[in-house]
C-alpha cells in the first residue's frame, strides 16, 4: 500500500486478502495435492520407542521440545511411547503404548 492511507485503500487491500484467502480455501478443498502443498502432512517423530532424528531434523523440532510434549502426556520415558506425531497444526500428538502391549513383549 505504501503511503496510501485513505479508506478506499484500505478497503481494496482487505478485499484481495479476502479473495486470496477464499481462493486457496476453494484450491485445497478441491485438489488433495494442493492441501498438502499448503498444510503440510502429519509427520511422524517417534515409532515403536525410536526417534526419527531425520524427521526431527527436518522439522526442526529439537530433543528438549519432543521430551516436553512427552512430559505434558505424563511420558517420561521413550520405550512407553507407541507414535508420536507432528501435526500440521504443530502441535505434537503422542501415543502411548498400554499395558497389554507391554506385558506381551510389543513394541
């Protein structure tokens, strides 16, 4: 907009937002290709107890951050964990494994 500070202006800055918006809403919500391209996909950091240090790295998400979505879980060891997963949202969904699973050897 620049130095334009007049309501006309203004106006025409929020409605091609709200194009803009409503148009990659109509995008994902028609092409499967295009939602992943613009949220992302889920992303998996732990499996069955071990750390995917490449997703993580990937992501960007560091040890100290992992540990304290676990501790939120009420986690606090790796082996009790069945997934845990990155959401788009970035919120970190965990998984824990139960105790059936425990006592019958799986991981």
């Amino acid at each position: 907009m620049g130095d334009e500070k007049s309501v006309t202006g203004g106006l025409i800055v929020a409605g091609t937002l709200f194009a803009i918006s409503q148009l990659i809403g109509y995008v994902t919500w028609r092409f499967k290709r295009a939602e992943r391209f613009f949220d992302g996909a889920p992303r998996v950091l732990v499996r069955h107890g071990t750390i995917d240090r490449a997703a993580m790295a990937e992501e960007q998400i560091t040890h100290a951050e992992l540990l304290e979505a676990l501790r939120q879980e009420g986690c606090t060891t790796l082996t009790n964990v069945r997934y845990a997963v990155l959401e788009n949202d970035g919120a970190i969904k965990i998984g824990l494994r139960s105790d059936k699973d425990s006592r019958a050897g799986r991981v």
